[in-house]
C-alpha cells in the first residue's frame, strides 16, 4: 500500500511503510473521512498518536495545522519509520518520537504534565489495548478538557469506556472508526 500525506502542507508527500502485516495503515479514503470530520479541531492541536505505526495519522494532522505531535510505538522498526517520515516531511520540530510500550508511555507522558486536544488510538485488533490505553488516558489526566479520543477498530465499542462517551461512529467496510469525548458531569 502506498501510502501519502493527503492535504496541506506536505500533501502529496510520500511516506514510506513497513513491510508484512505488523502495521495496516489507514487507507486514505478512511483518512480523508477522518480528517473531514475533526478539521475544526486541528489548528495548533497537541496530539497524541499512540501505537503510531508509521505515523501516518499525526503526520496528516500536522500537515492540517496541529501545532505538535508525539509518536509513540513499541516496536523500533515503526519508530525508525517514523523518524524518517518525519524528517521527510520536514516537521521534525513538531515531533516527539518515542519507542516505548504504550502504557509506560502514558505515565511517562504524565510525569511531563502533558495535556493533548486529539488522541489517535489505532492499536492491534482483537487485543483489547484500545480499552486498556483509554483507562490510562484518562488515569494519568492527558486528556485536554474539551479533548477527544479516536479510535479505529474492527469491532463496534461500547458507548462508554472508562469515562469517556462515544459521540459519533463511522464504518468503512470492517473498519470503524469511534470518537470519545469525556463524560459530562452534573
């Protein structure tokens, strides 16, 4: 699959992929869906893409506008990916890259005091790490107050996880993409 950066400023920029099934970027269509919807939110967002894989989504993000990104993965091959896509795009001083296991990740992310606005979850299917990732999330406060969770998967989620209520869902084939806000308190 060949992937690109759809819009702005580094819009049709190829980036390079990993090789064999351990990452399934998200196919542009879904992406330019994606970003159709959150466009509002974008300008200067801090974002979060945490199981990154090549990065992709939080590259198109900032290519949309956010003001800073942090990739994280666990596996050094999509971090390497990353590092390269990143400095292709020429947004290296927009970038935090980080090889780490997602829920370190979130507590060391915590210990810095860092609040993001959009948070990219696209993580193995079948695993249950979205549900795990969201219950440190919110845990370890990294979450903006008017900051939201998107998470793809194969599999309908639950209306409420951990806190956070689901506000909108989109299907693309076996793809779903869920968005998360934070529960509203009385």
């Amino acid at each position: 699959m060949s992937l690109r950066v759809i819009s702005g400023k580094a819009r049709g920029l190829r980036l390079k992929s990993i090789k064999g099934m351990q990452t399934r970027p998200t196919a542009d269509r879904i992406k330019e869906s994606l970003f159709s919807i959150i466009a509002p939110l974008l300008y200067k967002a801090n974002i979060l893409d945490l199981f990154a894989g090549t990065g992709a989504l939080a590259i198109e993000a900032l290519s949309r506008g956010a003001g800073f990104a942090t990739f994280i993965d666990s596996s050094r091959e999509s971090i390497n990916v990353v590092k390269e896509n990143i400095k292709h795009t020429g947004f290296e001083e927009f970038a935090e890259i980080c090889l780490n296991d997602y829920d370190k990740a979130i507590k060391a992310l915590a210990q810095k005091d860092k609040k993001y606005d959009i948070v990219f979850l696209d993580p193995p299917y079948g695993k249950g790490l979205e549900y795990k990732a969201v219950e440190g999330i919110v845990d370890n406060n990294l979450l903006s107050d008017e900051g939201i969770i998107i998470i793809e998967t194969e599999e309908a989620l639950e209306e409420n996880i951990y806190h956070m209520t689901k506000y909108d869902e989109r299907s693309y084939g076996r793809t779903k993409l869920s968005f998360f806000i934070k529960e509203q308190r009385d």
